[in-house]
C-alpha cells in the first residue's frame, strides 16, 4: 500500500469468501444464538469479511461511518433520504428506515483492510468464547515471554520500525517528541488510529508509538520508567488538547492492552464519548495513569516491574496463547514440552 491511488484499488479486486464474527460472545450458554445475531457486532453497525485479493488472504472490515456535523452538510440532509418507511408511531413519536444517497462529504461506510492477513488475524475476528486467566509471574516467565519473542522474530513489527525510522506514514504523523528517528529512547510519537475516520472528535482515537525497542507490553515497565512515563503521558495529554480545538484532558482515556495486538510499547488515546468496544472492556484495557501509581507504591528498587505481579485479563479461545499455554494448563498437561508448574493459572469461561 505505497500509495492513496494503490491502496484504493484493492477494495474491487476484494472477492468475498466467507463472513467472519465480531459480534456477541459466544459461551456454552448462549449457543443457541442466531447467526444473523452473530455476524455483526457494534449493534449491526460493523462487519468483518474474509476474502482474496490477488489470491492472498485479505480481512475487510465494514462499519457506518460517524454521520456528519457540518450545518451546511445537515440542511441539506433532508434531500438525501430516500425510500423512507414508517415502522410505527405513537402519540407524538414516530420511528422510521430509510436509505441516504452518499456524497463524498458525508461518506455512508468506514472500511479497513488487513492485506495480505495471516491465521493470526483470522482467529482474531473470528467467533469464540472468551476466557478470564490469571497471568502469574511464572506463568509469564515461564511460557507468555518466550512466546512473546518468538511473535517479535517472525517479523510482524517491520510496519512499526517502518514508522518509527521514517520510512512510512510520516504524513500523519501529528506528533514526534524527537527527531533521532527511532534513536531517542525517551522518544514517542502520535498518530490517527486506524479505526477513526480522522475527523469526528467524539470517536477520536490515536495511537502512540515509543521508540524503545526493549518494551514488548506493559510487562517491562519498570519503577525506573515513572518519570518516564509520567513526561510523556503529560505530552500526550498537552499535545491532544493543542492539536484538537476542545478537546480537554479531563475528556481523554489513556490505556494500554494486554494482550496486545503486537509486541512493541504503544498506547492507545479516546475521548470518554467514544462508543466502549470489547478492546475497551474490563481485564482488555488498563489505563496508563493507574499503571503509573501501580508502580510507585510497589516494593523493590527501581529493577522492580510489572513482571513481577500476576495479571487477570481476558483472551479469545482460539488465540494461540489459550491454545498453547492456558488451555494446556487448565486441562493439567504439559505445555511446549515443558513439565506443567505446580502452580495454575486462575480460568474461566466470560459471562
């Protein structure tokens, strides 16, 4: 994807093979769920789409996109609505569908595209039950960190170097506290989400990137990392509020995911209107502040991390660390060739 123009022309050559779920969870009491209900999730309003393109596996994921603010844009919104239906009515309410003609100042559809994707994206947006575990610290040593690893040296971050040293996106990137490129260990930078449309600041979403290449997830947070991390959360915060007319701190959800998506140090800003998604759920998303005054009131020297405490969160059933590491513990057997620890993880199915 070098290019707008190149980018763009590979949603027609998107050939449908099947259509994936990110809707309801599914647990063993829920299974009698319909299928429509299941193959959108974000109350019918997204999709996502398994297909080719070029025969190479593709993920094509479809939402409404923010209905548009402009007055100009809104007095005219009344000439775009065609095939309107009444539903019903009652005394003074009356409820309606209808269809509205596009234009490009008010697109309908919001589409991202994973291209080409692997398993691993497939099982990502795909139905599951979710599980709650508890990650201790020998748990994590023991199996969670050299899987870690060994995802870093397949060489899924390539992208992340990529804008981090200059070599792409540089032109939405809106913030770079340094200028070394990828060389400042205290260094980070900003830029729009891929899942926001850049513009309706009530869904806003940015994501940061640190230059550090020593961090993996907030597992490697350190008490020597709190000045750190207290600077560049007040960047972040200070540089959001200047970028985006009314936009204020206090309006601002700062957090990290563990599990992460991908084992390089990145934070995740919203806005507090911004719709809760399932990446914003409880046991998904942990707020940098908290982190931050978690490190200061625990015990040891500035050595002492995140490592060293134990984690509950979530996973998807088919992701490979429940497949690989607590499905096998859970069931007692071994996992990766290694005698199961005496001590178990905590899991359960979600509710």
């Amino acid at each position: 994807m070098e290019s707008s123009s190149s980018a763009e022309a590979l949603i027609p050559a998107f050939e449908l093979s099947k259509v994936l779920n990110q809707g309801p969870l599914l647990t063993p009491n829920n299974m009698h769920t319909t299928r429509s209900e299941l193959l959108l999730d974000q109350a019918g309003r997204r999709i996502t789409l398994l297909g080719l393109i070029s025969s190479k596996p593709a993920l094509l994921t479809i939402e409404r996109a923010a209905l548009p603010t402009d007055p100009t844009i809104l007095r005219a919104f009344h000439d775009s609505l065609t095939n309107v239906s009444n539903l019903g009515a009652n005394d003074i309410y009356a409820w309606y569908l209808a269809n509205v003609r596009p234009t490009a100042d008010a697109p309908d559809l919001k589409l991202n595209l994973i291209y080409p994707c692997t398993e691993a994206h497939i099982k990502k947006y795909s139905p599951q039950i979710t599980r709650v575990v508890t990650e201790t610290p020998e748990t994590y040593t023991r199996y969670v960190r050299p899987y870690m690893q060994r995802k870093r040296e397949e060489g899924r971050l390539n992208w992340v170097f990529n804008i981090i040293e200059g070599r792409t996106e540089q032109e939405d990137i809106i913030l770079r506290s340094s200028q070394h490129l990828g060389h400042d260990p205290e260094g980070f930078l900003l830029l729009p989400d891929m899942n926001w449309d850049r513009k309706t600041l009530s869904n806003l979403r940015i994501l940061g990137l640190v230059e550090r290449r020593d961090l993996w997830s907030l597992r490697d947070l350190k008490k020597a990392d709190i000045a750190w991390l207290k600077s560049m959360l007040e960047k972040i915060l200070v540089a959001v509020e200047d970028i985006y007319d009314g936009v204020e701190r206090d309006l601002l959800k700062v957090y990290l995911h563990y599990q992460p998506t991908y084992y390089h140090f990145h934070i995740h800003i919203t806005t507090t209107s911004h719709e809760p998604s399932a990446t914003q759920a409880t046991l998904k998303a942990f707020s940098l502040p908290n982190l931050i005054a978690q490190l200061e009131t625990m015990a040891g020297g500035p050595e002492a991390s995140l490592a060293d405490t134990s984690i509950t969160y979530t996973i998807g059933e088919a992701s490979e660390l429940w497949t690989e590491v607590f499905g096998p513990l859970k069931a007692g057997k071994d996992v990766a060739g290694h005698p199961t620890a005496s001590a178990l993880p905590s899991v359960g199915a979600s509710e």
